[in-house]
C-alpha cells in the first residue's frame, strides 16, 4: 500500500488490453500549469489530433505534447520550435487518452475541443 498525493503520477503497464478509468465522469475545464502536465481525460472529441489540440491551447503557451503509442512502445510528441511553428506527429488522440503536456505557459478553464 502506497499514498497518492495531488501532483503524483503513477504509470501502470499491462501485459494485456484493459481500460483504467480514473477520470471524471463529467467533462470539466482543466487548468494548466506552466511547465509539464499529466492530463488524464474521457472527454477528448472523436477527430482530434494534436495540432489541433497545440492550437486551440494557443501555440504561444505550448512547447511540445505527448502520447504513448501503447502498441509500438514509443513515445508520439508534436511540438512548437522557436519560429512559433508546430512539428512533429501530427498523431490522432484517442477518447481516452492520458496526454503529456509541456505548457511555456498557464492556460486555465481549458476544455478539449472548445
């Protein structure tokens, strides 16, 4: 047994296909930190990918996200480089995602796809 406090982050690794769901049940906004978040959310839209996601966050306040492709192992990250220009995968995001965000700056009342 083990505490879990605000801030925490644990990573669970299955050898098999399972659904975890620790997130509301209820699409609330999110209020993001400058610096890295762990956004784990029911609420992505279906079609959504991450440029759309770097710009409706505001490509100003995002330096890079990520999402772990569980069936290859890797990591997929799309990112803004100095010019202010978004790079990398442009990957899909699934319903259910939990989405590594690398924010340069705060965004608060945040909700995907508004």
């Amino acid at each position: 047994d083990f505490s879990l406090n605000e801030g925490d982050f644990l990573w669970v690794k299955f050898n098999a296909s399972n659904i975890l769901d620790f997130a509301a049940s209820a699409c609330t906004p999110e209020d993001l930190i400058a610096g890295v978040n762990v956004l784990t959310s029911a609420c992505i839209p279906d079609d959504y990918d991450a440029y759309r996601m770097i710009r409706e966050l505001g490509v100003a306040n995002v330096n890079a996200i990520r999402i772990l492709d569980s069936q290859s192992g890797r990591w997929q990250v799309a990112s803004v480089n100095g010019s202010g220009v978004i790079t990398g995968e442009n990957f899909d995001i699934p319903s259910i995602a939990v989405i590594l965000i690398d924010m340069s700056q705060a965004v608060s009342q945040w909700l995907p796809g508004e």
